[in-house]
C-alpha cells in the first residue's frame, strides 16, 4: 500500500495542539524563479507582517538545492512562526508542502502563508492542512490504482512483463513526491509505480539532488530536538 513506503504527517498531527509557549518570533521566507523576477514585493509583505529575520532566494520552485530554506528551516526555533508569502513560495508540489509543514510541526514551530491567509496556529488553519494532507493521500492512490489498472489491461492484450517503456507524467510526479522521502528505496517507489529504478534514473534528471535534500531534511528534524 502507498501509506507504507512514504512518510506523511498523521492527520491527527497537523490537527495537533500549538507549543505552550509561543515566542511571537516571525521568521520570513521569500522565493522568485528567475534573476528577473523582483523580490521586493514579497520582502514588504513579509515586513509588513512582523517578520523578525527574512531568507530569500532566486531559485527554481523544482530545484531541490535551496540553500536559504535550508537555513531558513534550520534558524527558526520551537515556538516560532515560518512565514512565507504564499504556498507555492515554499513548496514545489502538495506532498512537498505538506510533509515541509508536518516536520515544522514536529519541531513546535507554526506555519503561516499570507496570501492564502493560512495559519497552523489556529484550528482553521489546522483544519485546512488536515484536508490538504487527505487530498493529496487521495490523489498519490488514484494515480497508483491507475497505474495498475492500465498495467492489468495491458497483461490482458498479452503485453508480458508490465513495465511501461515511457513513464507518464502521473509516474514522474508521484515519484518526484515519494522520492524525498529516505525511509523509501528508490527500487520500492519504482516498485509501486509499476516501473523500473532505472526508467526513474533516465526521466528525473535530478533524482539524487530530491534524495539528498530528503536526507539532510529528515537529519535536521532528527537534530533539531537535541539541539532545543
């Protein structure tokens, strides 16, 4: 099953009670794609919301080598609140949002987005990620249960052996998502999704670059107990 090789907060964990004590400390981060994109906008919005220290960066949403969220993550402290000016500023897909909110909610820091006017803080806000993590469990299993379908049918017109040539966009994106995610083998992923390691190797270029960001993420939310 799907649940078994990826690790997602419980929805029970994103619903869960705020820190006991807050340290009203408001931690900024701000992304454009391209050297042509200004991030004015984004830092007088983050400003305008109480933000104590700001990280900012020009880096593609689907680099997984981002250098100032990294430090972003790694400087804010339980009790404090990460605060970006949108969703799509910090994660690059709904899983990669959802497990990046469920590692700050381990670590008792709170998560807000202003132009969605979201906030883990409060119960609507944890309400809203509870429904986001569904829904993305719900989409991962319906791109799997597609999968196999589409692999029975082919068995069925006497095409052996199953593996598609050609990985679809579906695979790739699942993939892209459960790829971070160190307690899964590239083999077992490539396993669910019905297709070869190497067909993962040759479609996502940057496949080890997704597993070493997935590492030094889980090793910081390892890390970050010991060091509170």
């Amino acid at each position: 099953m799907i649940a078994a090789v990826i690790s997602a907060p419980e929805p029970t964990e994103l619903l869960a009670a705020e820190p006991a004590v807050l340290t009203q400390i408001r931690i900024g981060y701000a992304r454009v794609s391209t050297g042509g994109q200004k991030l004015e906008r984004q830092l007088d919005a983050l400003t305008a919301a109480g933000c104590r220290r700001i990280f900012a960066e020009k880096q593609s949403g689907r680099d997984a080598d981002r250098p100032e969220l990294a430090a972003c993550l790694a400087f804010t402290q339980p009790g404090d609140t990460l605060v970006v000016p949108a969703l799509d500023r910090l994660s690059r897909s709904l899983q990669d949002l959802i497990t990046t909110v469920g590692d700050l909610r381990r670590r008792g820091i709170g998560f807000t987005s202003l132009h969605e006017n979201l906030d883990t803080t409060t119960p609507g806000g944890r309400l809203v990620f509870h429904v986001f993590a569904a829904l993305a469990e719900f989409i991962r299993e319906l791109i799997v249960a597609g999968t196999h379908e589409g692999l029975a049918a082919a068995r069925e017109r006497g095409r052996v052996g199953g593996r598609p040539t050609v990985a679809t966009a579906e695979i790739i994106r699942a993939a892209r998502d459960m790829l971070p995610n160190p307690e899964a083998s590239v083999t077992s992923i490539a396993k669910l999704l019905g297709v070869s390691p190497g067909t993962l190797y040759n479609h996502i270029p940057d496949l080890r670059e997704l597993r070493a960001a997935g590492r030094a993420r889980h090793q910081l939310t390892e890390a970050a107990p010991q060091a509170s």
